[in-house]
C-alpha cells in the first residue's frame, strides 16, 4: 500500500477538499457566521477506506456514510488505526440495521418515523451497556420539505410527535433537523422554508441546534439559510461510481 500522503489520488483529493473549504469559507463570511458555525462532513459513500486515510491526512476528521454493510467494514478499519475521527450515517436506515450503525455512528441524520427511534434507542442503549460507544447516539430528523416519500423524512406537522419520542430516549439525543433540498424550484426558497421550520422546532426544542443541510450543489445557500453541518460528496471525492461491491 502507497502512502496515502504522497499519491496522485492525494494530490487530486487536496486539490478538490482546498476548494470545497474555500467555498465553505467564503458562504461562512458572506453569512456572517463564525468560521467553526459549520462542520465540514465529507460523505466518503461508495469510496474505499483508503479515500478516508488520505482525507484524514488532509485534516478532515468528520465523515458521513449511508450504506451498509460497507460503512461498518471501512469504519471498523479506521477505527483499528486512528481514533478521534467522526462517522455519521446520512442515508435512510432500515429498522434491522439499527443495531449495526448504533454501534459506528456519531450521529445519525435521517430519522424518520417512530419505528426507526424505537430500535436505534434500543440499539444505542446496548452499544452503551456493551462499551460499544462512549455517548448518547444523536440524532436528526429528516424534514421533508415537498412531502415525496422517495426522498425519505417527515413533513413538518409531524415533527414533533417524533422529536418527543426522541426527547424520552435516554440512549438518544436530540441534535437538529436535516434535509435534502428537492430537485425543482430554487434551493434558496427550499432553504429559507427549512430555516423556518428549523426555528419554528427550536422554540419547542432548545436543544436543536444542529441543521444538517447543504450538499455540493447547494452548500451557499444552506450556509447563508442557517446550515450548521453540510455534507458534501462530489465535490470532494469526484462521481461516484454507479456500480458498486
Ligand atoms: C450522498 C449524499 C450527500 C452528498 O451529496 P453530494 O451531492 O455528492 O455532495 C449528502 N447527503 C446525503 C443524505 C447523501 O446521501
């Protein structure tokens, strides 16, 4: 195996990361956001672990991955080597993977519907009582701006029935709202409802600050609407590969 600090692939991810943390920089600036307002989360899906080794000889240390059981393999290989580095799970989660990404997560983002909290407490608890992990599983609920089920998460009105689940949770702990901006309509308006939604949670909800929002087509607008956490993949790491193991 090369060093992951000298090859072409380094070379190329340095090139594309020191773009991305400009970009992340200048909409900080723009917004008048604090530099550390928003976390960088590189979503290493479908790359190998190898990618995550140079990007964390790069200075990143928060990644996001929403596969399995490919996250579980390349986290479990990172983790043998190198400790202080972040793992969330951005993709949907099926209610029998819960038990698994309990165990690697930091924080999962896309929580939807009560029988997901129900078995990502219950997983959470037992990676806690198994000294599986250290802290309280966090937790997002994915906020469906346009109400199309394909894109996964629930419509405002159905917050905070969820949240309260969450709230009750001991192993669980509520961190914000998420979203993925629909296809159609500028995302600025997409961005600007969920602000509102997300402030509107807030007074309910204190505690839920985080809003993970903003990809590598839409991180300005996220960032300037409030995005505490964006989640970038392609702009980073290239196309993902259409086919993969
Ligand atoms: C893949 C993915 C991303 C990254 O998207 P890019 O457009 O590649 O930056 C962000 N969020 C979620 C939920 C994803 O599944």
């Amino acid at each position: 195996m090369t060093s992951p600090a000298d090859d072409a692939r380094t070379a190329e991810l340095a090139e594309r990361l020191g773009a991305v943390r400009a970009r992340l920089a200048a909409a900080v600036a723009a917004a008048g956001r604090p530099a550390a307002a928003v976390e960088l989360l590189v979503v290493t899906k479908y790359f190998p672990a190898q990618d995550v080794r140079r990007l964390i000889a790069l200075g990143e240390r928060a990644f996001g991955e929403s596969r399995e059981p490919e996250a579980s393999r390349k986290v479990a290989e990172i983790r043998a080597e190198v400790t202080g580095v972040a793992f969330d799970m951005i993709g949907s989660v099926q209610t029998k993977k819960a038990k698994v990404v309990a165990r690697w997560a930091r924080s999962v983002h896309s929580v939807d519907r009560d029988k997901l909290v129900v078995a990502l407490e219950a997983a959470a608890a037992a990676a806690l009582d198994a000294g599986d992990r250290a802290d309280p599983l966090g937790v997002y609920l994915q906020v469906s701006l346009d109400g199309d089920p394909a894109r996964g998460g629930v419509v405002a009105a159905d917050l905070s029935a969820l949240a309260d689940l969450v709230v009750e949770a001991p192993a669980l702990e509520l961190r914000g709202l998420m979203a993925i901006a629909p296809l159609d309509g500028p995302r600025e308006r997409w961005m600007a409802e969920l602000a509102d939604v997300h402030e509107r949670f807030q007074e309910t909800y204190p505690q839920a600050v985080g809003l993970s929002a903003g990809m590598s087509g839409d991180m300005e607008p996220a960032v300037h609407y409030g995005s505490t956490c964006v989640r970038v993949g392609t702009a980073i790491l290239g196309d993902r590969p259409l086919l993969s193991q």
